[in-house]
C-alpha cells in the first residue's frame, strides 16, 4: 500500500517546525542583544513525587515467604487447600469497614 502525499505533507510540517523554533530563537534575546539558547526541558506531572512514595512503600514490604507460599501451593496443588467462604467475607468486610 502506497500513501500518496506522504512525503510531501513530512516537508511541509518540518519547514513549519524549523521556522517556528527560529522564531522563538530570535525571541529569545537578552537586552544586550545576544542570544540566550535554552536547552530541552522536561516537566513532569506532580503526580511523580506520589509514585515515587508509593515505590518506595513497595520496596521497604517484607520479601515474600516461600516458606508460607510454598506450602499452600502444595496444598493447592494437591486439592487439599479449602478455604472457607464465610471467613474471607468477613476479612474483606473487615477491610472495607
């Protein structure tokens, strides 16, 4: 599959990005009149600082414990693991509430 135009739309769009940022170069002058050049910069939500704690809550939990987990998959996997309905009901009321 050909797009027709392609090329052509490509050329036009950077000539327009190459003539904007040396609009905003030339307005960008100090009042001596030489140029400042500022480089990229980059902003990030103020939403980082509140993922960045939560990495750190997650690193500082205990590791897992194979010794606990390995045993229930055991059981698991023998089908001798029952869990009781009523129990984890109230567990998940009891986190909720």
């Amino acid at each position: 599959m050909r797009i027709l135009g392609y090329y052509e739309n490509a050329q036009k769009i950077d000539k327009a990005y190459l003539r904007q940022s040396r609009s905003v170069e030339q307005k960008k002058t100090v009042s001596d009149g030489t140029k400042v050049r500022k480089g990229d910069e980059l902003v990030l939500s103020p939403r980082i600082a509140e993922l960045q704690k939560f990495e750190e809550m997650v690193k500082s939990l205990p590791e897992i414990q194979d010794n606990k987990t390995g045993s229930i998959g055991k059981q698991i996997e023998s089908g001798k693991y029952n869990v009781d309905g009523k129990s984890v009901a109230k567990s998940i009321i009891d986190l909720i509430g």
